[in-house]
C-alpha cells in the first residue's frame, strides 16, 4: 500500500507539472509510427507515439506533441498500449499546435517497446507541415527522469486536395469538446458539437443534420448558416451519430460529415459478491469471488478496498493472506468503460489461533479453493458482459465453498 501511494505522489508530481521530477537523463525514446503522414483535405489519420525503454523500467510517460494548426487540427487522442492510467492535465490546443498527454501503469513497469497515444487529425487546408515530438516530453522511473536527451520523433504532413469533392464545394469538419473520442463512452448524455467551413468557393448558407442511431441517415432537420455550434441531449444510453451537410449559396452540397458518440450515464448491475467463510483465524486465508456485468459500455475493472485503504484494481476469485486479528470490511468497485460505478461490501472477522470457532472436525485452511478457482479466473476475463456466464460462475465458486465445507464436515 505505501508503495503504491508513493507511486500515486510521483506520478502526480511528474505528470500533472512536468519537470518538478528531473533528476537524470536515461535511454528512453519516443518515436512516431511514420517519418510522413498523407491525408486529403477534410480527412482523417492517425498518428501512433510509442516509447522504447531501451533498457530502463518505466513507470510514467508524458509525451508532448508539437503541429501545425493551419494543416491540420486534433479530433481525439487515446490510450493504445501498456500505459493504461490516464494522468491529469492532458490536453490538446488547436490553436496553438499542442497536445499534452500523459500516463502511467500499476501493473509493473514496462520494459518493452509499447505504443502510448493514438491521436487523429484532420487535415485542415491544403498545404505542409510536421509534427514533432518535443524535448519537453517525460519518461520516468521511480520518481526520475529516464528519457535520452537526443532528438525525438518528427514527421512531415501533407494534405492534399479533397477526394472526390467537386472543386469549389466547401467541406465540413466536425468536433466535439464533451465527447473528443469517437471510440470513447462518456457519462454524459449532453452532447456540445461544433464545426467548421473547410474553403469552398460559395459560402454556406444553410446547414442540416440529424441525431440518432442510424448511421447513415440523411440530414433534414436545418440550421442558418452561420450557426458554428449546436447542444444536444442523448434520449437514453448508446450510440448515435451526428450527421451535418451544407448547401452553399450556389446550391451546391458539401459532403456529409458524420460523428460518433457514446453514452452511457448507468451504472452496472449489482455485484454478486461472496465470501467463502466470514469468520477465519490468524494465518488461514479470505476468499473473495465477484462478478457483474453492464448492459451499455461493459465492465472495464474492479478495485478492492479494506476498511479504509485505497482502491486498487483486483481480479476474482480474489484471495487476502496475512490478516493480523480484528474486523475487516471487504469493499468492491465495479467501473464501467464510461467511469460508472456500483459498489458492494461485505465482512470478515479474523480471531487469533487456537480461538475455537465450533468449526467441524478435520477442518482445513482453503488451500485447495485456490488450486481449483484459478482455473476459472481465464474462462471469467472472457465473460466480462456475459451475465449469465458470470452469475454461473460466482454462484458456482460459492457452491464450490460450500461443498469443500460440508465434505469436512462429512468426515467429522
């Protein structure tokens, strides 16, 4: 637990202000998936930052991305490898030309070359430029710097005219600043959604969209022309798709450009939680099964607590060793891919040895529950949204406690 709450401390001193934590240099580089990126007036790419170790064990990565706001502009970024903890202060400024992104893993540091950040363009106007990877980017060990102070990634960009569109006809660019990432779910059911006029030689006069489900429906419902922004409201948990045209004063229409949004604002189901004896001695063993399952965006991950400590991220059947005598509550989180959560509890009781706890004779600490439980742990990683599956499974582990008990208790 100290561990992890001195690892908390680094990761919010050196991520959230970078260059507080600066104290070496190391071999540790970021590079870019390409030396050039191609892409078509009002299309979109990705571009892919990886880090190699290069010997050292890393803990925290910030990567801090330099462009041109005049070719292109940032429609999202996301997580895409080992480093699987957003930081805090991430963010990206299209109009400066910057983004700022930072993460870190509890799962053991990382060794290998891993990618970190997808982000996607779009390009903007016709023309040149690059993105680079700055000095200013981070890549820590323990609390110190371990990246190379030679040069980092850079790649050359080039938009090239629109494909397919009609010369003269303007195209549309689409954001959103509550939902940036199309492959994201977010707990919000407020959608802000904004546009741009990508050049044409006809102003726009009139815009149309449509919100919903379908994904290819046609725009009919209109919006003046100078209207840059529109706020709307999800009806229930999805996904929907924004879909906006513009028909210029010259009548013709730009191309339909089309958004994705998730929403899910509900938390999982309850938790079925169970523990295999709530009253254990000094030495033996607690045993902790749970499982649920989210009808929307699914189940990303559970966190345990004991009494007061903080939440950290579990698998079940879980097993807690080395309880010293007293009360402990057992408290499980469930989260889903939107951040959603439900959570659940139960109690132990641990005495000292040789307190008598009436149990049957030839009673045992539950060795053999872990030997048979982590056999089902892979079959419930697959199962994360299957409900039945899941319910099948905690149940039958309860049973599985159950039946050891009363085998004992047959030999008595």
């Amino acid at each position: 637990m100290l561990k992890q709450l001195l690892q908390s401390f680094l990761v919010a001193a050196v991520v959230f202000v970078p260059g507080l934590v600066v104290q070496a240099a190391g071999t540790a580089t970021m590079s870019l998936d390409q030396s050039s990126y191609e892409a078509a007036r009002g299309e979109r790419f990705d571009v892919t930052v990886s880090v190699d170790p290069q010997g050292e064990s890393l803990d925290t990565v910030r990567a801090v991305v330099i462009f041109n706001p005049s070719v292109v502009s940032v429609q999202s970024v996301r997580l895409s490898g080992s480093f699987d903890r957003m930081a805090p202060g991430n963010y990206y400024d299209n109009t400066t030309g910057k983004i700022s992104w930072g993460a870190f893993t509890l799962e053991g540091s990382v060794t290998e070359k891993t990618s970190f950040i997808t982000v996607t363009f779009l390009g903007l106007e016709e023309g040149e430029g690059n993105i680079q990877i700055s000095s200013d980017s981070r890549a820590i060990s323990n609390g110190e710097e371990r990246i190379s102070t030679s040069g980092q990634g850079e790649a050359t960009i080039e938009v090239t005219p629109a494909v397919g569109s009609e010369p003269g006809v303007a195209l549309v660019a689409l954001e959103s600043s509550s939902h940036p990432d199309e492959e994201t779910w977010y707990s919000n059911k407020n959608i802000a959604l904004s546009w741009t006029e990508l050049e044409g030689d006809s102003p726009i006069k009139t815009y149309y969209y449509r919100f919903g489900p379908e994904s290819d429906a046609e725009p009919d419902v209109s919006l003046d022309g100078e209207t840059t922004e529109l706020s709307l409201e999800a009806p229930a948990d999805g996904m929907y798709y924004f879909r906006l045209k513009g028909i210029q004063e010259d009548g013709r229409e730009t191309a339909v450009a089309s958004r994705a949004v998730r929403v899910d604002t509900t938390a999982p189901n309850a938790i079925e939680l169970t523990v295999q004896d709530d009253q254990i001695l000094v030495g033996e063993s607690a045993w902790f099964t749970f499982a649920t399952t989210d009808e929307t965006s699914g189940v990303l991950q559970y966190q345990v607590a004991i009494n007061d400590s903080a939440f950290q991220v579990q698998t079940s059947p879980l097993e807690m060793e080395d309880l010293v005598a007293g009360t402990y509550f057992f408290r499980v989180a469930a989260f889903d891919r939107a951040g959603n959560v439900i959570y659940s509890g139960v109690s132990v009781r641990v005495y000292p040895e040789g307190t008598d706890l009436n149990r049957p004779e030839g009673y045992e600490a539950s060795g053999e529950v872990g030997a048979i439980v982590s056999s089902i742990q892979e079959t419930a990683r697959g199962a994360t949204n299957n409900r039945p599956l899941l319910i099948t499974l905690v149940l039958g582990v309860a049973a599985l406690f159950g039946i050891i008990y009363l085998s004992r208790k047959r030999k008595s």
